[in-house]
C-alpha cells in the first residue's frame, strides 16, 4: 500500500511539472521506469571520463555544467533549471560514450534519472520527447556558443558581472555565497584578478562584499 501510494505521489509530481510538455502516456513511462533523486548544494551528480547510464530530468533546484581542457582548467559552460536535461550527456548517451562534462548542484535539486536506453526508445515512441531532446539540444547548443563567445571577445570585468548576475538568476536570490577561489576557477582566471576586479564592482555600486557573501545591488531584467 504505502509502495502504491509513492507511486501516485510521483506520478501526480510528474504531471504538475511537465503536462505541458509530455503527453499522459509519456509521463507514465517516466513514472515507470525513472528514478527519484534528492541532491543537496555541492554534491557532484556525474564527473569526467564515468559512464553515463541516466538522463538527468530536473524537477527543482539547478545544476552547474562544466568541463575541463588539456591542461585541467575547468570551463563553466551552461546551468540547467527546471524541466532541463543536459544536452551532452544525452550526446554521450546516444554514442554509448563516456562522460565529457562534470555536473554539479549548484542548489537543493531533486531529479529523475532516466535510463539511458529510453532515450532511442522513446524518440520513436512519443512526439513530445523527440520535441523536448530536439529542443534540448538547440538551447545547450547556443548557451554554450555563448560561452565560447564570452571567452573569445569579452573582458574579465565583463565575464564576471555577467557570472555573478547569472548566478542571481539562477539562485533566484541576490546574496551569494560563493568565494573568489570557486568563482576564478569557473572563470579560467586567477583569485588575484578576481579579488581585484570584485573591489572594482563594488566600487561602481554593483556589487556589495561582506565577510561571507556577496550582494548583487542592480536590478535583474
């Protein structure tokens, strides 16, 4: 009884956060073959070079993507939030490849795990999965174009305003608690650099640095 009533609680989530995107008889099959996942802030879901046997479908919270070049420095290159998965690993799935990405929650999240093998599965059985992985991969895609960009053409001042601002986005809270330490590492940068250009954003009234945080003073469009 208490196993069939988990059941019902799970299917009712399911249908509350993604009727408007799978159809009933998709959302079944997630209720059937998917694993409920609860991660707390900092726990590391999946990182370089593992075996990929889920898709990671997001119900709350948001997960930070990375990974790294030759030399070992890590590259931020997109966040997924609520009702994402991760177009690279749904890459490594189809290709029965590794994992090219580290994956870690950047808040609480809650996820299901889909079996890896559903994703061929499901492309043929359900319109609305073919739109979500077709979508999926159209927007990871450009954000991570944009990062490319971003490394390419701006500025570390520039890099780091739009960091901090996407982080308040994501976090839906203008306090962050994040050191300089993590923020250079995600920047490809130094802590020196990163310290020195944080005092200029406080300078300029964006920003505001206290002893364990940083508070985001502009507006969010």
């Amino acid at each position: 009884m208490q196993q069939e009533r988990s059941e019902k609680d799970f299917m009712k989530m399911l249908s509350e956060k993604f009727s408007f995107i799978f159809e009933e008889a998709l959302i079944e099959e997630i209720c059937l073959s998917g694993k409920l996942g609860n991660f707390s802030a900092g726990d590391m879901l999946i990182d370089l070079g593992q075996k990929i046997e889920y898709i990671p479908l997001i119900l709350s919270g948001s997960i930070k993507i990375m990974t790294e070049d030759k030399e070992g420095n890590e590259l931020l290159l997109y966040y997924l939030e609520l009702g994402d998965t991760c177009a690279v690993t749904l890459n490594c799935c189809s290709k029965a490849s590794n994992s090219t990405i580290r994956a870690t929650c950047e808040t609480d999240c809650q996820l299901v795990f889909i079996p890896a093998e559903k994703l061929e599965e499901w492309m043929v059985s359900f319109k609305s999965w073919r739109n979500f992985i077709l979508q999926s991969y159209h927007e990871r895609l450009g954000e991570m174009l944009k990062a490319v960009d971003t490394l390419a053409f701006e500025n570390m001042e520039e890099r780091l305003y739009k960091y901090l601002k996407n982080k308040v986005m994501v976090n839906g809270n203008p306090d962050l608690h994040v050191p300089h330490l993590e923020i250079a590492n995600d920047l490809h940068s130094s802590r020196v650099v990163i310290s020195r250009l944080m005092k200029k954003l406080e300078i300029d009234g964006k920003i505001r640095q206290h002893r364990n945080r940083i508070e985001f003073l502009e507006m969010i469009n």
